[in-house]
C-alpha cells in the first residue's frame, strides 16, 4: 500500500475515533457515600512567629516602582513624524506644493529647458534695451561679439538676428558703403546700396531680420544655426 494511502486512513480512522468519543456521552463521577457533615476536622494552629521570619527581607514595593517607570517611560515615549503627525491644514499644504512642483516641472520641460543641466554662473546676463541703445548710438564704436553671445546663451534668438544685423550695417558704414543713421529705415539703407555687388547679400539679410525682429517669427535652436551660418557669411562678405 503507498504511504500516503496509509497517512490518509489513518488520519481518518482517528478522526473518527474523536468524533465518537465526544458523542458518547461521560458518565458523572460516584459521590461520596460519606456526608462532609459526618467528618471530622482537624485542627491546625497558625505558627505567627514561623510566619514573621519567612517574610523578612519581601520587599513588596518592587513591583508599583516597575509599573511607575512603566508610566514614566510611556510619557518619553518618541512621537511619531510625518504627515499624520501634524494638522490637516499641513497635510493640505503639503499636497499643494507637491503638486505645483508637478506643474513645474512639466511646463519647464514642455518648453525644452534643460532644468539638470550644469549652468555657468559666469554667463553674463542678456542684452538690456539701456545696452541696446548705447550700442545704436556709438554703433562705429560698439563691441558686438560678446552681446551676440550673451543673446545666444539666453536663448534671445530675434535679439542676436538684430545684433547680427547691427554688425553688418557697422561694417558697411564703416566702409563708407553707406552712412549710419539710428533713425534711417532699411530701405533707405539698400537704396544707397543700389548698384553695389553687396546690395543682394544685404537685401536678403534684411529681409530675414524684417521677418524675426517685426514679424515676430519664432526660431528653434536648429532654425537660428542656418540663419547664424547666413548671418555670419553676410558679415564677412561686407567687411571684405
């Protein structure tokens, strides 16, 4: 016979054996034939002087010092920390600044800003208008590489077409191609050019500023590299 065969009868065979001996009802034990009232009772003397120096050296206070230090130590006991440790109002706070930090960083992520990448705390700020028009007044005069720069690394696109621009005419001025006026119109500028070999490759770059600067045309990243690449062709080509 397999063992588990074996372990399943027997199993059985004692259950069932239980079962039957809880059914059967026990029987209640004799009683005694003798009355408790017909026995006799002997008499034992208490010994107080054995008593006395059996309980010398109890010290019965021990346990209430224990439960004491018990209470003591349930009052030092550590409170718990977290959110359940403080009011609804700073849970409801909490709440709402994580999730403003959501929405924080999916906007600044949405716009394409690198908000982990290593940041040069040397960057010079962007180009303000006072700086602006300090350099279109003293344009023959006006260093524009590190502005160029700084409107790039801001991510100022229209700015560096503009100051772009502004190098072309000041190399044209400076050449006497044309002469540099703050309030002269572009046209006003290609049509002293007419004639020149220089009069397409300026029209085409003024046209290009036109449509950034006035027609607030947007440049990604990769739009502003082939129209630098234009612009900075458009630079050398005047300055020639």
């Amino acid at each position: 016979m397999p063992r588990f065969l074996f372990h399943i009868i027997f199993s059985l065979l004692a259950l069932s054996t239980a079962i039957a001996q809880e059914a059967e009802p026990v029987p209640p034990p004799p009683l005694p034939s003798t009355s408790y009232e017909e026995e006799n009772i002997q008499r034992h003397d208490f010994d107080t002087k054995k008593w006395e120096s059996l309980k010398k050296g109890i010290d019965y206070s021990g346990p209430k010092k224990k439960k004491k230090e018990g209470k003591k130590q349930e009052k030092k006991a550590p409170e718990r920390k977290g959110l359940d440790g403080f009011g609804p109002a700073a849970k409801v706070l909490a709440i709402v600044l994580a999730i403003a930090f959501l929405v924080f960083l999916i906007v600044k992520l949405g716009v394409g800003q690198d908000m982990f990448g290593p940041k040069n705390s040397k960057l010079k700020p962007a180009v303000s208008e006072a700086e602006l028009e300090k350099i279109e007044e003293n344009l023959h005069e006006a260093e524009l590489d590190d502005p160029i720069r700084r409107a790039i690394a801001a991510g100022n696109y229209p700015l560096a077409v503009r100051l772009y621009y502004l190098a072309m005419l000041k190399e044209l001025s400076v050449r006497n191609h044309i002469r540099w006026k703050r309030d002269k119109t572009n046209g006003a500028y290609l049509r002293e050019l007419a004639g020149s070999p220089l009069f397409s490759t300026v029209q085409e770059v003024t046209l290009a500023f036109e449509r950034v600067w006035y027609g607030k045309v947007e440049l990604t990243p990769s739009d502003f590299e082939q129209l630098e690449t234009k612009l900075k062709a458009a630079v050398a080509t005047v300055s020639a």
